[in-house]
C-alpha cells in the first residue's frame, strides 16, 4: 500500500510540474513584484556577506603584510631587555619600532598639529609589502640624517594642516625634520589600530633625538619579527614560548593569523547589523510576496475553477502553483545572487578609502548560500497561507465570487508548515549571528513588529468601522475603502509600518548622536588633554597653563599603562571566552592611583582607603565593567606595570560618568602601589570662556614651551569623531533604504493584488453617477489616511527603539528631535498617496461598458 501511495504521488508531482510549465508559457505577468521584492533581500543579504568574507579573505591572505611581519610583540612604556630581544632574534629578523602620539610644529612655532608619529628601522622596514611614497625613494633616502636634520614621510592631510610640501622642515618635539616624500600607502596600517591624527614615520634614531622617548612616556614600541622558518608550527612555538616562558614581560602577541583584531571583529558586528537589515527588508518582501501571490491566484480563478470542475483535487491545485512560486523564487534569487557576486569587486575602490585592507575579490558561495537559504525560506512562509487559501475554495463559488477574499481559512497543515519553516528561519537568523543576543532581539522584535502592526492595522480598520457618517462622500468612501474586505490597510500598515520604523529609529540615533557629539560633549569636556608631562616639568607646565588661561581649571594625575594578566590568580588566557572578550581584558589600559575619589565618579561598594595607607596594593574598579568580568570586592586582579606584575585586592567599586570627557580610568590603585616607578602625567584644562583665539595661545605657548608634551585640543577630536559616525550613518542609511525600497515594492503589490475589485468598484460607482474627480479624491484621503496612521506608528515605534538603543545600550540620554518625526510623517503620506494614485490612475479611466459586460 505505501508503494502505491508513493507511486501516485510522484504520478501527481510529474502532472503538477507539467501543468505549472504549461502555465508558465505566457511569461511572468504578475510576478514581478515577487521577483523585485526576493531578488532585493536576497542581493541585500548575499552582498553585505560576500563583502565581509572579501574584508576577512584580504586580512587573511595578507596577514603578514598587514601586520608587517609574521608576528608581532608590542610593550608599553618600556624597551625590550637584551635577554628578550636574544629570544626573539633567534626566529629571524626583527624589525623594532615605536608609535606614540605628539606634536608636529613650524619652525617659527606658527602652527602646530597633533600626529601619530612612528618611529620605524629604514634598515628592515618594511619586512613585507611595500612602503608607497611619492616621490619614490630609498628607505635611508627617506629617513636617513643630513647635516643635522633627519628624513620624515607624512600624509597629504597634515602637509595642509601645516602649511607645508615635500622639502619643508618641521619640529617634532627637540628635532628637526625635512618632509622628504609624501606618505601614499603604509603597508601595515591595518594593525596599528584607528588613529585620531595624521601618520609621521621617522627612523628610530630620530625618535632617540627627538627626546620623546622619556620615563613614562605613552610609547608603545612593537618587535616585527620576519621569521627564517616561516611554517605555522614554528609561529605556534614562538607564540607559545612568548606567552609563557616570558609571561612576565607583559607583552601582547600578534600573529599574522590574526593581524588586525579589532578591525575583524567591527567588521563582524558591522556586517551582522547590515545582515539583518538586509533580512528586514527580506521579511519585509515577504508581505509583497504573498500581496503578490494571492493578486497571481486571483487572476487565475477561473482556471483553478475548471481544474476543480473536471476532479483535480486540492492537494493538486497546490502542488501545480507552489511548483510555479518556487521556480519563479528561483530566478528572483539568482537576480539577487548575481547582484551579490559582483558587489565586492563594483565595492573595492570606494571601501579601500574606509578600510586599509586590500579586498580578496571573488566569488564567496558560503555568503551566497546564506543568502540563498533566507530567500528560499521567506519565500515559503509567505506563501504557502495564500495557496492553502486557493485550495480550499469550491468550483462554484470560484466561479460566482470576485476574487479570493471570500475564502476560509487555510488547513491546520499549511499553518503547521509556516510556523516550521518560520522558526526555521529565525534560528538560522539567531545561529549565524556573531552576537547570539543581538540576533534573539532581532527576531523577537521582527515578530513582535508583525504582531503589532497586525493590531493597529485592526485598530484602523475597527476605528474606520465605527467613524461617524460624513456628509462628504469622497471621504465616505474613503472611509469605506479602509475597512472593506480585500482593504489595503493590513499591507500598507505593516510593509510602511516596518521600513519607517527603522527609518525612524536609525535617523534619531544618528541625529542624538551628532547632537551629543557637537553640542553637549563639547559643553561638558574639557578644552585640552596633556599628555606626557614629565614628573620633573609637571609644577613649571602648572604655572605655564595657569598664567596662560588664569581662569581656567587645571586637572593633572599621574598615569601609567598596563595590562591585566590574571584575574583571582587565573591566567587571562584560561579565563572564560566571554570574560577575555570584554573590552578592558583586550590590550593595554591607562591606570593611575589617587589618595582621593577621582571626580566624575561616585563610590558604589566598599570602601576607599585612607590617604595615608600602606599596606597590600589595592585597587578601585568600574561597577559596570567589574559586573562583566566577574569581579566583586575583595578579588584579586594582576596587571602587568613597566614589565613589572603587581597584584591588587578590589577594594571598591564605582560609577564613572565617562559622558563628561574628563580625566576617568577603569582602575585606580593605592599610590602605595607603585612606588618609585616612573611615569608621567595626565592633565586637563577646562575654560568655559575660552574663545578659539586664546585657545590657540594656549596650545602655541604649550607646544613651544614642551616640545615633548602632546596636546590634544578635545574639538578636534570630537570633529574626526564626528566624521566617523557620518561615515557609519552613511553606510546604515543606505542599508535602511533597501528595507524602504522594500516596502515601496509591497506597497506596489497591494495596489495590483487589489487592482480587480477597484476596478469593479469604480466601473459600479461611475455607473451610478461618480465622477473622475470624486473618485480620485477618494482614493487620495484613502491613501493619506492609512500612510498617516502607517507614518504616526512608526514614528512612536522607532521613538521607543531609538530611546532603548541610546539609554539601555549606549547609555546616553535621549531627544526626539521633531524635525526627524515631521520628516517621516511627510515622507510616509507622500509615498502612500503617490504609489496610491499611480497605481489606480489607469483606473480612472477606464470604460464602464467594456467592464460591466466582461462582468
């Protein structure tokens, strides 16, 4: 018997596909809303992961380059020793350098910049790739010493902001220096992490020259090693060998393997969020997708009505038009496919100003399959309801009715295999996300948002029901037409509802954001940061500052750099995954001790210790990040100091109000914790009243006065700041407008899915006297109507999204900036009315007579 059962089944499945080709002949009439709104999701979905697998391809493949060597050892404030530099040396060449941020200047002391300033060997650098300069010269060329004055390669952007070109001398800290060439490309970039300032690269005996290098100094110097056995298992053993043999030293350790870190892990988290917009815009298609299906079946009653007429069962008539869907689903995904093949190559030049990695263009079919699989996925959910519906109808009342509206609901089978394949779908989404709980939120908020997108568009409709009659009729009908069976409300309310939710969310994040950035950061910081005073100049830069800005306030502490390296006696290497991924675990942090609270900050537990204390090393600990890694009072954290390990009880814990941009720092110790080690000194200078022009004498009295300190005029700071987030709003703008592009599309497949009954509606109304005029006011009130309840939903959703984004999550205070809700209320009523009226104006038109007799 089973055979049997299989036998006829197939025998059903050849007739379907027989059918469902023979019906396929005329073309895709019908179908192309579905294509747009598939093709879009999936090109989205493809392209933002074929783009971060070409990202990824490049920093693997060119690990070494990026990292400028096959691994990379960095201490902070402090030289390799002899013995470590012998360790090193025996695996290859060792290329040693040092960055450090400080102040470039004229030689009359006119102008003055803030740099990155790297200090390189010309003898070994670069170990691989290429160092492009224009002109192009020899390394000794370029660095070397001439009468005094040593070589510098600097970017086009700080020759502008100094005034100067290739040939001019400049000052950086006591020497001096010619621009030698111009600074095109720096082979290992990536790895040097984001820099605030423009690149100065000099030789290392420059530095030595320059008297940068002081006790204490925020210097971070790297050994590049070029290794003479360049297999994994001798990188392996030298990793190995650095971290324990030498765990002591307190360096960190890079392979090229893992070249850039931070730059890998934005580009994960920037790629997931960009992934599940593309997703939205996907689910988003999938409204348009079944508006489009139910509009293809509708067209096709009296041929399901003839099947049935002559015996096709209901389990056929579903078979031969989701045979249909799926081949049709297929080529709106391989549109989108071919669309995300070709996105890393048509994206590389513009992406090569944003990231100094070069693409690994190709074809990436993991990110295509992923992409294929979601559109496979939204296709079915969206679909199988309306053909369910389709079967169920009788021949008669398929022949009797106007459409599909009149049918029952679909067998509990149909809505079994959604509710799988939905769930199919947001565990693919959650599982594949790098951060698990963002993908949970993502798709219980999607859910959500259908939820209660179904409910106001319920609302809508119950309000309309029970408005009071008007008078007018255009508005009557209007009114009518919002509540009617077949209405467009349900559509337009959620695919709208759903693309200006997230357009509203995504432009009052931006919007407080930039208004935290421009207006209240700058009110609450302070003018200037002062890095690197040296402890015998800190009194004289005192007097300096105060004689220069007598109004000002000055703030200075001491600060040191270190890293942590145990937690409670635990290794950091044996601690948790989620633990070692925190930010204040990753590299090293800026620590200083006070006998006193530091201000901007309110003890939460425990207790501070007295000024005059003496006994085992303690340490006070943000409350926040102390929750994250699971540190309580009385535990025990290890740092590693100058090379030096100390071991501190968590005395405290506290809040730090880091919005104020004052002086802050994760830990603070007892000043008996590091006696007699050297350091320099952090300070601030905060005046209300300062105009621009003091500030700038200020700074110039500084930066002549101290050639060694760095000043860092916080204005600037915030203005690359602020460049940076216009960059990002651009990128996740133009990934919102596809989930917009998407709800244009579904608005569209609304109108044609309710193209038949409008027609029959106004051929009726003409009939019994309407005139074009009243017809099209109709439909326009109808239109702004349900845009503007649409518009004033997404204006509140996005509102509460936007407030929990920024108070939950970045912890910032919150604005509803008008403008923003004006401009989407706007944008939602126009969109609704125009597509409204360009899909009902051939409507308009038509002949009664000619209608009412094919009727």
């Amino acid at each position: 018997m089973p055979k049997l059962k299989m036998g006829g089944l197939i025998s059903e499945l050849r007739l379907a596909w027989r059918f469902a080709l023979r019906e396929m002949r005329g073309g895709l009439k019908g179908f192309y809303i579905f294509i747009g709104c598939i093709a879009l999701g999936v090109a989205a979905i493809g392209a933002v992961h074929s783009v971060a697998s070409a990202i990824k391809g490049g920093l693997d493949s060119q690990g070494a380059i990026l990292l400028g060597g096959d691994i990379r050892l960095e201490l902070n404030q402090r030289q390799a020793t002899e013995p470590e530099l012998a360790f090193l040396r025996e695996y290859g060449t060792v290329a040693e350098g040092a960055s450090m941020r400080s102040m470039a200047r004229l030689t009359d002391g006119s102008n003055q910049a803030l740099v990155e300033a790297k200090s390189i060997d010309p003898s070994y650098y670069p170990l691989y790739g290429l160092l492009e300069t224009q002109p192009t010269r020899e390394t000794a060329e370029l660095f070397g010493q001439q009468d005094g004055v040593y070589g510098a390669v600097a970017p086009d952007i700080l020759l502008q902001r100094l005034g100067v070109s290739v040939g001019d001398e400049i000052l950086l800290g006591r020497a001096r220096f010619q621009i030698r060439s111009m600074l095109i490309a720096e082979p290992d970039a990536a790895s040097e992490g984001f820099g605030f300032a423009p690149r100065l690269l000099i030789s290392n005996e420059a530095l030595v020259a320059s008297g940068l290098n002081q006790p204490g100094a925020m210097i971070e110097f790297s050994y590049k090693i070029r290794l003479s056995d360049p297999s994994a298992a001798a990188l392996a053993a030298l990793s190995e060998r650095a971290t324990h043999e030498f765990a002591s030293s307190g360096w960190s350790v890079r392979t090229r393997d893992n070249a850039s870190p931070a730059l890998r892990s934005n580009v994960d988290r920037f790629s997931q969020f960009l992934a599940l917009v593309g997703l939205t815009s996907l689910v988003v298609g999938g409204v348009g997708v079944a508006n489009a299906v139910r509009a293809y079946m509708d067209s096709k009653r009296p041929v399901i009505a003839t099947f049935k007429s002559l015996g096709a069962s209901g389990h056929l008539i579903f078979l031969i038009y989701i045979t249909q869907v799926v081949l049709v689903s297929l080529i709106a995904i391989a549109i989108g496919l071919g669309i995300a093949a070709i996105a890393p190559p048509l994206l590389k030049s513009a992406l090569q100003t944003f990231i100094p990695v070069p693409l690994e263009t190709g074809i990436y079919p993991g990110a295509l399959a992923l992409a294929f699989t979601f559109g496979i996925l939204v296709t079915l959910v969206f679909t199988i309801l309306p053909l369910g519906r389709a079967r169920e109808i009788p021949a008669a009342s398929l022949f009797r009715s106007m459409g599909l509206n009149m049918a029952g609901r679909p067998r509990r089978s149909y809505f079994i295999s959604a509710a799988v394949i939905a769930l199919g779908l947001a565990v693919l989404a959650i599982y594949l996300s790098s951060d698990r709980r963002l993908g949970f939120i993502f798709v219980a908020s999607t859910l959500l948002a259908f939820i209660v997108l179904r409910q106001v568009a319920h609302l809508i409709e119950w309000i309309a029901r029970r408005a009071p009659h008007s008078r007018s009729t255009p508005l009557r009908l209007a009114v009518g037409n919002i509540h009617r069976p077949g209405a467009l409300t349900p559509s337009v309310v959620l695919s709208l509802g759903l693309g200006l939710t997230l357009l509203v969310a995504l432009g009052l994040i931006d919007a407080n954001l930039r208004n935290q950035i421009t207006s209240r950061l700058p009110q609450q910081a302070p003018n200037f940061f002062f890095v690197d005073i040296q402890s015998s100049e800190v009194d004289r830069f005192s007097r300096l500052v105060s004689e220069n800005a007598p109004e000002g306030a000055l703030m200075r502490v001491p600060m040191l750099r270190g890293r942590i390296t145990a937690l409670n006696g635990t290794q950091t290497a044996d601690l948790p995954e989620n633990v070692r991924a925190n930010w204040v675990m990753r590299g090293d942090r800026g620590i200083t001790y006070e006998p006193d609270i530091p201000e901007n900050s309110v003890l939460t537990q425990g207790e501070w210790w007295p000024k005059d204390y003496s006994g085992e090393p303690l340490v006070s600990f943000v409350a926040e990040e102390a929750r994250e890694i699971g540190l309580d009072i009385g535990d025990t954290i290890t740092v590693n100091v100058l090379g030096r390990e100390i071991t501190a009880r968590v005395a405290s814990l506290r809040e730090v109000k880091w919005e104020s941009l004052g002086i802050n720092f994760v830990m603070v110790f007892s000043p008996n914790s590091f006696a007699g080690a050297p350091h320099a000194w952090l300070a601030t200078l905060s005046d209300d009243q300062a105009t621009p022009q003091q500030e700038g004498r200020i700074l110039n009295a500084v930066t002549r006065t101290f050639p060694t300190v760095t000043t860092v005029r916080v204005k600037d700071a915030l203005d690359v700041v602020n460049d940076l987030i216009r960059q990002l709003a651009a990128a996740v703008r133009a990934a919102a407008s596809v989930a917009i592009v998407a709800s244009v599309l579904v608005l569209a497949g609304a109108l044609a899915a309710s193209n038949r009954a409008r027609v029959h509606d106004a051929v009726v109304l003409k009939t019994i006297g309407a005139t074009r005029h009243m017809l099209m006011r109709a439909y326009v009130l109808e239109y702004a109507l349900i845009g503007a309840a649409a518009s004033i939903f997404a204006l509140l959703a996005g509102a509460v999204a936007a407030w929990f984004v920024l108070t939950q999550v970045m912890a910032m205070s919150f604005t509803l900036f008008w403008q923003v809700a004006a401009a989407t209320l706007v944008f939602g009523l126009v969109l609704t009315v125009a597509l409204g009226l360009a899909g009902t104006w051939r409507i308009l038109g038509l002949k009664a007579a000619p209608i009412l007799r094919g009727f």
